[in-house]
C-alpha cells in the first residue's frame, strides 16, 4: 500500500487504473467469483484509509455488486481526476485482506468521531438546515459515499413531527452504539427544533461543559439540555450542583444547606470512588459497614481504604479472604461472584458491593429521594433520550423540574462515583 501511495501521482504511463496498478506498482490483480480486481492490505479505520485514498485522488465507494471475498470486504477505488494517461472514473474493484479487516471487523466509527465537537459545531449557534450543511462537508472528508449518505438521511429523518422516525441503515450494533451516543447529539439538536420549538441550537465551546450538551434557542433565550443515549445514562451529582450553581441567580438560589441529601452530595464531590463508597455507608450507618467493622476488628471510624487494604491483603490464601467476607456480603445482600473474586485487586471483594448496595439504601429511604429530587429540579434542563437502532430512532424528552430521580452507581470497574437517573417511574 506504501508503493500505492508513493507512486500514483507520478504520472505513468499505461493507460488505465488496472495496468497502472499491474503494471507500474507490481500488485498482481487476482480473480474471484469471475470479478478481476486487485487484492492488498491496508490497516487502519475506514476513515483513515478514505483519507489516504484521497490524497492520492482515489474515492473509496462501495462495490454494489456480489460480495468477491466471503471474508474480507469489497471496496471500489475510484480515481478522481485524470493523471498522465489515466482517466477520471477510471475504477476497480479492492479487497483489502489486512489481518482484522474482516467483514464485521473494523467499525466504521471510532469513539468520538462522530461528536458535535469532532464536526466542527462547537462553539456554534445553528440552524436545523445549517447544522445539515455543515456536517455534511467534515463526514464527507472523512467517510465514503454510503456512510455519509445513511447519516445524511438520519440528519433529513428528524427534521419531522414524532418520537419514533423510521430510518434504513446496514451499520453495525457496534457503530449504531457510537451513532447513538455521539451523532445522538447532533440528531437531538436538529430534532428539538422541529419538535420542542427551538429556532437554533447552541452548541458549548468546550464539549466537557458539566451537564449540558447543548442549548436549545428560542427568543433569546437558551434552554440547558443533556442528552443520553438508548436508555439513558447516569448524571453526576458534581454536575447538577454545579450547573445549579452556574445559573441560579445568588438572589433567589435555592438554599441547599437545608437538605438532607446535601451531606451525599458533600461526600461524593470531594471524596474519590473508593473513599466515598466507604464514607457513605459511615454516613447512613448502614448493616454492611457495622459486619465489616466486626469482621476487620475495628470501629467503624476507622475504616478507611487504607485499613480495608492492610486487612484484604493480610490474607496468603484469597478462599480464607472470601470466606472471611462471606457475613459481610450477606450483610449487603449479595453473593459473591467470580469476576468479582478474579483477579488482584482484593479491594474489589469490599468497595464493589458497598457500592452496588450504597445507592439501593439511598433510594430506599424515601426523604433521601425526595431531596435529591428537589435539588435536581433546581436546573431548568430538559433530557432528551435517543436511541438509534437499524430501523428507527426515538427520541423521549423531560424537563428536570417536571421528573423525579434515583440515586445509580455504573460500577466498580469504571471508577464511577455515585450518580443519579431521571425515574422512569417520576
């Protein structure tokens, strides 16, 4: 592929792609299933390859015929403008046999790839149509015909009435997975102004704004909204208590001091995960932080990471480790599990079932829930929810102040600290 790169623009020559490729570059075309085309190796993302191709003036489109390769893809390089002999249009078939280039091996979108910042929207106050035209131009520099053609047609779909829009697209689960998440934003952008009477949407400078997404415009005026993806997603308590504290006005601010949720959110802002966890089972007394004080021999003030580390690690044979757990997990109400036990981080034994059990006693206590509520309700944002599947894309949307919440925590392995989610129920 290297000998590709460096030779093409040299002007050869022979008279059409295929000698050219035959002939001048020594790539032995091959057949398949009657079709003659070239086979070579080319590692790397779809975008990337599109990339390279075109700064050598090849479009990478797709082969709309039979399948060559029962294992690795088909491609159509298409040259883009005449040189020396060769002829713009001239074309021919590719299979690209890198290892891993398999039909259901590279995505076609790399996290991130598709977000409003990586498509030059950040910092932008758009239109629905001027939103559809700049995204337009960054996919097409770094996609192929079809890619750019299936998200186009999303782009188009939700400029219409509805929370369901039927859609046709050949993407993976895997790259739907990143449309969703990512291209989310930008369909929920185009979506809310036909839909909840936005004239522009503004999207912040820096995509790592607490909290917000983007802001939906109208007379002025512009409304805080986050976007989840498929069936939504946890939101930290830094953000909402930053966000309040952003744009509430210090004259009317909403007096957080008199809340009993204020002390979790104490916790959980200034702690890290594995402290918190610990912390905030201190906090609420709970039956798991009292068994694990009797199994390790110390009062409960003294519990910390430091001393559930000194105590876990004390243990040569890791089976006395667990059985020594083993009243402290039925404290929590669970059971050991083997990805939980795998592995060296002992740690896990402890914080991860504190964790998993933190947020259900959060919840469990109901004037718990109902601070947490007050608080968020606090942010005039609206949520909106999109999932993008093969065959549609839905959308759901709440304002904060008219839902109620729930405590979440997303799992030990991630380093999450304790969140919380719209209640589906609220």
């Amino acid at each position: 592929m290297k000998t590709f790169i460096k030779y093409l623009s040299e002007a050869p020559v022979v008279s059409n792609l295929r000698s050219y490729i035959s002939d001048s570059l020594g790539i032995t075309l091959t057949q398949a299933r009657g079709v003659t085309h070239a086979r070579f190796p080319m590692s790397g993302s779809e975008s990337d390859q599109i990339i390279a191709f075109r700064k050598i003036n090849i479009r990478v489109d797709e082969y709309n015929k039979a399948s060559i390769s029962s294992k690795y893809p088909s491609k159509l390089l298409v040259l883009t403008k005449s040189i020396g002999k060769l002829k713009a249009g001239d074309s021919i078939p590719w299979v690209n046999n890198a290892a891993g280039a398999t039909k259901s091996g590279p995505r076609v979108f790399t996290n991130k790839a598709l977000t409003p910042d990586a498509l030059g929207l950040a910092g932008k106050t758009l239109t629905s149509v001027q939103i559809y035209t700049a995204v337009k131009i960054e996919l097409e520099k770094k996609y192929n015909s079809d890619v750019v053609r299936q998200l186009m047609q999303m782009m188009q779909a939700v400029r219409t009435k509805g929370s369901k829009i039927a859609i046709d697209t050949t993407f993976s689960a895997e790259d739907l997975r990143v449309v969703s998440s990512d291209f989310g934003e930008i369909l929920s952008a185009i979506w809310s102004q036909t839909n909840l009477g936005f004239k522009a949407s503004s999207f912040p400078k820096s995509s790592n704004e607490p909290l917000v997404d983007f802001y939906g415009v109208r007379f002025g005026i512009e409304y805080p909204i986050s976007v989840k993806s498929g069936g939504g997603g946890k939101v930290t308590i830094q953000n909402i208590i930053n966000s309040i504290n952003k744009k509430v006005k210090k004259a009317t601010a909403f007096d957080l001091k008199s809340e009993k949720s204020l002390a979790i959110f104490k916790i959980v802002n200034e702690l890290p995960m594995k402290d918190q966890m610990i912390e905030l089972h201190k906090f609420m007394d709970t039956d798991a932080i009292r068994k694990l004080s009797s199994i390790m021999n110390k009062r409960v003030p003294a519990i910390t990471v430091d001393t559930v580390k000194d105590f876990v690690e004390k243990f040569e044979d890791q089976a006395d480790l667990v059985a020594a757990l083993e009243p402290f997990w039925k404290a929590v109400g669970t059971t050991l599990k083997s990805k939980t036990i795998e592995g060296d981080d002992r740690l896990r034994l402890v914080l991860s079932p504190l964790g998993g059990s933190i947020y259900k006693i959060l919840n469990a206590d109901e004037e718990m829930r109902k601070s947490l509520t007050r608080v968020a309700k606090q942010v005039t944002l609206i949520q909106v929810n999109v999932d993008v599947t093969k065959t549609n894309i839905l959308f759901k949307n709440n304002y904060f102040k008219d839902s109620t919440f729930r405590f979440e925590w997303a799992g030990y392995s991630g380093k999450n600290k304790l969140g919380f989610v719209m209640d589906k129920k609220g």
